[in-house]
C-alpha cells in the first residue's frame, strides 16, 4: 500500500462505542494501526461488533482489493493511546467538561502534528477549543452512524483552526474513503443534524397527537421523499418540482407556504413519560421483531446496494467511492511484484469474494467469475507495460474472445487467487489461460481461456503493439513454453 | 392480464403537469385507459414528456412484463373525462375555490362507483368534501414526485369518507405499484409534507444567514442520513442508535436536547427577492450543468437503481416492488409460451449501458458483457419456472461453461437489448446462444453461447428438473429449432 495513496498510519480513537467503533473499523479496513482508549468495561466487546459488521459490509464496496486490515490495540489511557497516534478522535460522551478533559489529557501526551477531531454532534469548535493550547489542530468531525459505511464527515473549525490542519484533515477522510463538508461557519448542531432535530420534533408532535405511529412516519419517509434524498438532496430534487423554470419559479409558487401553519415547529412538545412510553412500544411493534444486531446488518446490506447502485451511475455518494477505488488501483497493493515467480503459472490476484458477489444460491455469481479474471488481465497489461500514457497514445489490448468454465462453488468472504499461464504472444495477440484458486485448499473454483488483440488508437484496428511491450509479453510465454497445455484451452461449449 | 390481478380498467386525470402526467404514466404503464383534461396549451406535450420519463425507468423494476399499455386520450372537459372512469385524480392547482369547482364537475358527470382521488399537498379532505354531493368517495391520495417511480400514497379520508370508497382505493393503489398509507386523521399537509415544510424552513435559514449553500445542504443530506432514510426512514434508524438498549434508551440520552436551541424553527425567515435569488443562482452554480430534463433521466436512473437494490433484499421500497411482480407474475399476461415471440431469438432484457460500466478505453467493459448475459440467463430461468420457492425446495441451474465474443464497442448510456436462441435442451441441460446488440441500429456488439446444468439442491449434484421446467424450456427449444445455428457456436477460442 502507497503511503502517498492510502497513507495509512496511526490513529487514537478515544471513546470505543458505535461511533468511535466505526471510525475504528473505516481506519482499520485502510491498513491503519488503530489504538482505542474507552474505560467501559465493554469496550473491546463493542469495538469488535462493530468492526465484525464493518468486515462484514464495507469491503462490498470497492472494486479493489483493500489493504491489509490494521493492527487494533486497547490500552489503559489517553496518553498511551495517543503517543504515536497522526490522526486523534474522539467520541467521548456529549458534555463539555468531560470533552474539555479529554481534548487537554491529548494535547499533553500527542504528537504536535497529530490532527484532533471531535466526533460532537452539538458543540461547535469554539467550545472544544476554549483553554486548548493548540487550538488550530482541534475541529470538529462529526460522521454519521453507521461511521464504516456513510461517507459524510461534517468538517468544522471555526475561526481558530488553522487551515492547512484543516485541509489535511479533509484529505486523511478521503483517504480512508470519507467525504469532507467544510462548514463554513460555526453553529450549534452543524448542518444535518438541525435537518434532523426538525424532523425529529415534528414527529413527536404527530405521535404525541395520534396523527402517526413511528412505522408509518417511517414509512412516510423510505416511500417517498427519502429515496430522493439519498441521490439528490433537498434543492436538486425541488428544482426538478419546479420544471424548466427553475428554481426561480419553484420558490415563487411555493414560497407563500411558508406562513402557512402546517408544522406545530413554533412549539415544543413536552416529553412526558408517557410520551416516551408511546414512542418505544410503537417502535417496538414496529422494529421489534429484530434484534438490533439483525437490524444493522439489514441496515448495512441495503446501505451497500444503494451505495453500489449509486456508485454504478457514478453520482452523489457513489461518486465517493468510485473516488476511493482510484486510490485504491494506484496503491502498491495493485502494482507489479517485482519479482513474481514466472517459473510456473503466475499468482496474479489475491482477494475476498465480496459479499456483494454472491448469487441467489449463496455462490460467487457468474459474472464476477469473469471480473476477477479481467482484472487479472488488467495487471498482466500493466506487468508489460501498458499504463494510461501508452493508452492515451498508443493503443491497448482488447478481450476479443473468452471460454470460461466454473468448477466450484465458493462463498462470501473467502479468499480466492487467480493465476495465469501465456499460452502464446505475437506482435498483435496474447493467448492466456487463467485459474481461480480458493486460497484455504487450492481447489479449482473456474478456468478462462482469453485470446485478446492489441488495437491502436487512432486506427482503432488490430496492429503491432509497441515493440518494448512485445518482449515483455514473451518473457513470459517463454516461460510457460514448457508447461503442459491445460485440458480446457481449445475447448468448445459442451465438448464431451 | 388478468382483471382480478391488476384489474385495468378507466382513469381521468384532471390537470395534466408533472404530478397529473406522473398519474398519467403509471396508470397507462398498467395497462388502463387515460383520459386527460387539462385546458393548458402544452398539455400534451407535458404528459409526453412524463411519460417518455416513465416508459425509459419504470419497466426496469419489474422481473416480469407489464401489460400492453393502455391507451391515452386528452379530452376537452372534466365532463368528457370522467364519464366512464372508475378512478378520477384530480391534480389541479392548490386553490380551493378551483378544486371546488372541479370537484363539482366531477361529480355532476361521473359514474357512481368512481373513486375521486385528491393529489393535494395542503388541503385536508374534509376541506375538499365541503358541498360536494358524494363525499364519501372523496378523499385525499397525495403521490410524490416522480409519480411513476416512488410507491408513496398518502390516503387521507377524513371522518366523511366512506371505509370501503377508501378500501377500494388503496386496493387499486397496490394494483398499479403504490403504498397507499393511510392518514388517521387529517391533518394539514398530512405526514410527510410537514417534514419536507420543517427542513425547507430551517435550509432557508442556513442560506439566509451564509451558513452553508444549497450544493453544501444537498451534500449534507445525500452523503449521510438521506441514504438511512431511503431504506429505514426515522425511527427505525434511531432504533439502532439507542443500542441494544433499545428506543426507550434512545429517548432517555437524546431527549433533553428537545429543549436546546439549535434550530430556528420557531421562527420564519422572511423570503425577501434578495434570498429567493441567493436561493436561485446557488442552486443554478450546483445544477445548472444539467437541464431539467437531463436531471430527471439521472434522479429516475438511480431511482431505479436504489429501488433494484432494495428489492434484491426484500426491504421497505422494494418489498413493494416485489409484491407488484407477483401480481404481475400471476397475471394472464405472463402466460409464458402465449406473450413472447418466440418464432426467432427472442428479445430479452432491454437497457441502458451504465455509465460505470465504461472502462478505461471508454467502451462497456468486458465482464459487464457477461453480467447482461447473466441477467438475461436469469429472466430466462424466471420464465421457465425458477422462483425463490423453486430455488429453496427442489433445486436451481448453473452456469457450467460460457463462450463470450467480443465482436464491437458501445459507450455510456447507449440503449442495448440482448435476445436467446435455445440451442438445445434436456432433463439436465440448457444450452443456450445470447446476442448483444445496439438499439438504435440492431449493430452485434457480443455473442455468447452458455451451457447451464440443473443442479438439486440437497444432492448438489446434477440431476433431472421438475418436468413443468423442462417442458417450458422444450416449448422454446422446439420453437427455435428451425433457425440457422449461429456461427460461433461450438467454436474455440482462436478458431480461425
């Protein structure tokens, strides 16, 4: 992994539960060392629950393999946590004396260039900053539940933070995947959590009132306007209420609605017992049918198909992970080994099928089959020398035909390899046989026979490919000349 | 179709714009008979526009084929277009002196039966029922924007209206893809307008008071819990952040800052020129890249794509949809071996080539070729008979062996279509030849010819299918028998 990339290093993560958990397993799941401070006795138990459900969902996500995860330590103080640590979080419970306590005990004992940032919902950093000796350094970083899978980190810091911390503290989040909003003011709550105080106190009025039960508030929102926020927001989708006309005509025709009375939001209901009594057993006949570790899993695994969703139309928060795999295929992790055992066939991939891989059998689907042996090819054209430069000048090697069998069935979360054997290379061809291996038994999981044509550029038509790569190309398939040609190459669809 | 299934039959819409014509979409996409009156001069052209919209996105989320379109007819009076209706939506501007009037025309020319449904945002039922004279089949059925795509209906009755008027409509509601989700009582903007009032309120202060610009609030909802919201909405989500603990935990820790002042929400900014234009000229620097259109095509996009993913796990949104495919999967018109051709390849899956399937060359990927044959293998298998009950108790068909060839390129969003020529078929084995191709001028972009075994479930070994599958499969075997085989079948890979 690429320090340039990734930059994985060390983070302190002060306070261990949903939230300081999921920071701990975004940062681990980036190859970082994590230390965790949090004297609840539980603490180790609540880091790992999240971080089981992190493996379990995050990965799912990107298009490239992942670095190795992490090394995750508890120790017994802020100091011990916070020594060796660049990146410095805290999720502390939401009181400023013991916020101001932490933020003075990680100014004592860490590193003067280490960023510190508050995971605060409701204190601006004015306030975390007050009696600080390094100011400049403290912001807020307010992400949201669950932390491994959102890409928002809201970004504050106010008028004492000093700017470069600050910008290096918003490239650290896109390191690890996370998208920065500078909030360029300090203000009580931030941005989205006022959205969500509005909404929260609007329906306790409608639950106190017997208007709604919380499952068809619930419902209210995940059938309809929830599925456009989750892509577009507020503005971009009331531009579109608005027509051709715009924004302009939008905020004409309903701006007199805005003293009109609908929402009681001029008042706050009194949270009385029983109102709280009428919330949790109308939540409980609503959700209750799930514990909550299932309904976080539920939670992630729509997160994940959402998020993929929008990441194959390349918008909005899929536009943030897409961001994210660019790294990821830049790191060292994909690069070339430079000394790859071409004595046989070569090791080429090693990854974990993605719980987003798997068919309605509870396999590795077809066509991911395909993929992993495309991506295989993928780094075969880097080993001999095909990077963007040579594509954007010269030419590139096109997939003019594949034989694909599946042997085996694996599952989600195992590990797998492929390899590949060069069948033959000219001046305008690569023949390659590959083979998926499960990692644990080295059992035969599906073999691709590909014949691929090297097309130039500005021709678009079959030519030579560059003569620097055709030698490296038959490094290896002199290599392989002696190995035995395998069963399948020649092989037509129902050969007996 | 069957009438006892989706049960098409007569819709008015009175006022044809974008929720009118969204009304429009869904009930012609069902299969019902439209009739519009709206006096504007651009109607026409307005519900085209819609309905173009609903025709490119709503077919994409059913697994099973919708019946043939109903016909569209615009009329010259509200008299005209309610005579023979079963379901009259009026969609009219939000003035309740028009909706009287309209109201009353409705009712001097409909048919007895008819349900009169309200697209209304503000008004409450009992509001609109006043000196009408059959105000028990009034009521409000308040859809969101895009009509066609998002499930929610509020159905908001009020103390007049009659139980089983509202029953039928929600029935209907369901028989065209809709939740419809009952109102209690009425209330002004019913649920969940006064939520979208509560954040549009406070999203004007942030504006107002240079807080954050309307990209930065977009940002703030899409990237965080807009994504929780489009599966979960509120409570459920907070469900999970309460812990095993559960809401009542929940409420106790989050409860007092009820009382905080964080939002502005008792107050009402002022919508001064000088803000609605701040408003206007943020929102043009976020969108103004896109037309209207254009922004439509890419919020339906990845509608689709989100509500796909919901339903491939059964959940909120999704649930819906796969509930409106088992109508639609018991209905007369997916009467297999009766509604496809059959008499040549025939046309399976028809789509757009995604934008994130472009590969670096700027041309659909490899393995995204084979993800189209997977999912047209899959809709095949449908056909035949391979449900979710099928899968769990008896067995399932696997891909054994495929050959892919490439043979052209296509780039983003083009529209492709893949067909099937059932090459061979017996108790234990599907052979199967797949073609890719261009819509806007049929050009070959791929073939694929693939060998599928019956795999059982307990033995996990090949064995016979159910003969119902293997006579469904023989139909299209016999069907196709007659045709040419195609060259590349049984080819190997670098055949000359």
């Amino acid at each position: 992994m690429s320090d340039a990339q990734l930059n994985p290093s060390t983070a302190a993560i002060i306070g261990g539960g949903v939230i300081g958990g999921g920071w701990a397993a975004r940062f681990l799941l980036c190859g970082w060392r994590v230390v965790v401070f949090d004297p609840h006795p539980e603490a180790e138990q609540r880091v790992a629950d999240v971080l089981n459900n992190a493996r379990l969902s995050w990965p799912a996500l990107s298009d490239f393999p992942l670095p190795n995860e992490g090394e995750l330590v508890f120790v017994d103080s802020v100091a011990e946590a916070v020594a060796e640590a660049d990146w410095i979080q805290e999720s502390v419970p939401e009181d400023l004396k013991i916020k101001h306590k932490v933020i003075a005990d990680i100014e004592a004992s860490a590193k003067a260039s280490a960023i510190i940032g508050s995971s605060t919902s409701g204190f601006k950093p004015g306030e975390l900053q007050e009696g600080a000796s390094s100011p400049g350094r403290i912001m807020v970083v307010h992400p949201f539940n669950p932390v491994y899978l959102l890409p928002l980190a809201e970004v504050v810091g106010g008028d004492a933070v000093d700017k470069s911390a600050r910008d290096r503290a918003c490239e650290t989040l896109r390191a690890i995947g996370m998208m920065p909003l500078v909030v360029r003011k300090e203000i009580d709550a931030h941005i989205a959590d006022r959205f969500l105080e509005a909404v929260w106190r609007e329906a306790l009025w409608l639950i106190n009132d017997d208007i709604a039960t919380t499952e068809e508030i619930d419902e209210a929102i995940r059938m309809g306007f929830g599925l456009r926020w989750a892509q577009m927001g507020l503005f971009e989708t009331y531009r579109l209420a608005g027509g051709e006309e715009g924004m302009a005509h939008f905020i004409a025709q309903f701006g007199p609605c805005l003293s009109w009375p609908w929402t009681k939001l001029m008042d706050v209901p009194e949270l009385t017992d029983e109102l709280a009594h009428k919330i949790a057993s109308q939540s409980d006949a609503q959700s209750g049918a799930y514990c909550i570790r299932e309904l976080e899993r539920i939670r992630d695994r729509n997160l994940v198909g959402i998020l993929r969703a929008l990441k194959d139309r390349d918008w909005g928060a899929g536009t943030v992970l897409a961001e994210f795999d660019k790294r990821l295929a830049r790191s060292d992790a994909f690069d070339i080994p430079g000394t790859i055992d071409s004595s046989g066939p070569m090791r080429i991939l090693d990854l974990s099928v993605l719980p987003a891989w798997i068919d309605y059998n509870g396999h590795m689907t077809e066509f991911r089959y395909v993929q992993v042996f495309s991506d295989t090819c993928d780094k075969i054209l880097v080993m001999i020398g095909m990077d963007a430069d040579y594509v954007a000048t010269t030419g590139a090697w096109y997939t003019a035909e594949t034989h694909t069998m599946q042997v085996d069935e694996i599952g989600a979360n195992q590990r797998i390899y492929s390899t590949a054997q060069m069948l033959m290379c000219d001046s305008k061809r690569i023949h390659v046989f590959y083979r998926l291996h499960a990692t644990e038994d080295d059992r035969l999981l599906a073999t691709c026979e590909a014949m691929y044509l090297h097309v130039g550029r500005e021709s678009g038509q079959v030519c030579d490919a560059a003569p620097a790569m055709i030698e490296k190309a038959k490094h290896f398939a002199d290599a392989h000349a002696g190995l035995p040609t395998p069963d399948a190459v020649g092989r037509y669809v129902g050969q007996r």
